[in-house]
C-alpha cells in the first residue's frame, strides 16, 4: 500500500515538472513574439538566486534526461491532425479554470467569453478536439489563481524555482497549488489512475507541442537561467496588466497590444 501512494507521488511530481518545463518554453515563445514592443519587466525581485539556480538546474536536467525524450517520442509516433487535436482538447480542460478565475477576477465579459468557448468547443468541437470556437471570433485565454492573486492587490512578488514546479513567484507557486486543487477538473476525476493518466498525457502533449522553440532559446541566452526568469517576469507583467485595464481582451486586439506599450 505504502509502495503504491509512492509511486503515485512519483508519477505526480514527474507530470508536474513536465507542465513547468512547458510553461518555460510558451514564456520564451511569447517572448519573443512580443520582441518588439516595450513591455515593462516587474521589478525583479529574487533574492532567492543561489537556491534558484540550484533548483533550476535539478529541474533542466529532469527534463532532459525524462521529460524532453519522452515528448520527443510522442512527435515521432502520433501523427500532426491527432497531436492538434489532443492540444485542443488540454487547452479546453484548461478553460475551466480560466472561467472560474475569470469570475474571481471581477472580469464578467471576459467569463462569458471563455465560458461560451469551453461550451461550444466542448459540444460542437467534441470535447474540445477541434476548436471551433476560434472560428467564431473566441481566442483562446489562459488565467490562473496567481492572476487572480495580482488582481487583488499581490503583484510584486519574490522570484521563485521550486523542484519539480519549475519557475514562478511566491505567489504564483502558491496560486498553482489552488488553482490545480480547488479550480481544474482533476482533482474530480476517478480513478486516481485514471487522473494521474489523463494529466500526464496531457503534459507531454504541451511539451511536445514546444520542442521547436528550445533551439532559439539556447541560441538567444548566454545565461539560460537569466533568460527564462526575465521572460518569464515579463509575461506575468503582461498578463498583469491586460487584466487590469482591458475589461475585455477580445473587444480590441490593438488595445491588447498597447496594453504591454
């Protein structure tokens, strides 16, 4: 029985570390998209480097030795219409989340924005594995407990890498555990296999999605753990500020865009 809840812990901490080291390279991805704009960095609060860099470190070496060949494995075996498809049904799970956190937040338009997405992709998209919703004008958006936290008044926040949760702020690490806990489908799913099985597939599909951008990020950082902290402050910073002054992201992408200006 003990062996069992072990492993269990195990095949939790290991999906886990898969979502973080996803979440790295979709920081770096917006990064560079948004290279030419001038959005503002949070002050960088990290006091915390000599153990994050140790952290960092133990996580980039998990994800190369485990995490990286397993996505790599799944590029090579499941072909390009089904991986869409699977990226589009994690994406949908994902937006409940982003409804509830969207209530929290106050932001009432946006909910009905992404509730009426997670409803059409979910009925008419077959459970989210064609995304019609985008063909409609719904964008997909992505809120977490950690914007809530911003929203209400906790911005600044000390920098913070976690083993096996990858890059974050004492608030966002925080706001990951409620937001997985209290806010996605997971913790509702039975069996725990089955939860565990689900998830982890998931998170091997969003790493497989962003193998192409590692490349450009390794040519673009001399210092790796420099890079992905500043990208990854800069697109909280972002998201920080469209939350708090677009009442509707949709309504007006340039507004979106000046947002980070």
């Amino acid at each position: 029985m003990k062996k069992q809840f072990l492993k269990k812990q195990l095949f939790l901490l290991l999906s886990i570390t898969v979502m973080t080291s996803s979440a790295v390279a979709a920081t770096v991805d917006d990064t560079l998209d948004n290279a030419d704009n001038s959005t503002p960095f949070l002050t960088t609060h990290d006091p915390y480097e000599r153990f994050n860099r140790v952290m960092f470190r133990f996580n980039d070496t998990l994800d190369k030795v485990v995490l990286k060949p397993v996505a790599t494995l799944y590029t090579k075996v499941v072909p390009n219409p089904v991986s869409k498809g699977l990226s589009n049904f994690y994406n949908n799970i994902d937006t409940v989340p982003t409804v509830l956190n969207d209530i929290l937040q106050a932001n009432f338009y946006q909910a009905t924005s992404d509730f009426w997405r997670l409803a059409i992709n979910s009925t008419a998209g077959v459970l989210g594995f064609f995304d019609v919703a985008s063909h409609l004008g719904l964008e997909y958006n992505k809120e977490d407990f950690g914007l809530t936290l911003a929203r209400w008044g906790y911005k600044n926040s000390n920098y913070l890498v976690l083993p096996f949760m990858g890059p974050g702020t004492v608030r966002d690490q925080a706001g990951w555990m409620i937001n997985y806990q209290y806010l996605s489908i997971y913790p509702y799913v039975y069996p725990i296999r089955t939860r565990y099985q689900i998830y982890f597939a998931g998170v091997v599909v969003h790493r497989a999605e962003l193998l192409h951008y590692e490349n450009v990020m390794e040519e673009a950082a001399i210092d790796k753990y420099t890079f992905v902290r500043d990208a990854y402050l800069q697109r909280r910073n972002y998201q920080i500020q469209r939350n708090e002054e677009l009442a509707d992201p949709y309504l007006d992408k340039s507004n979106t865009n000046k947002a980070g200006e």
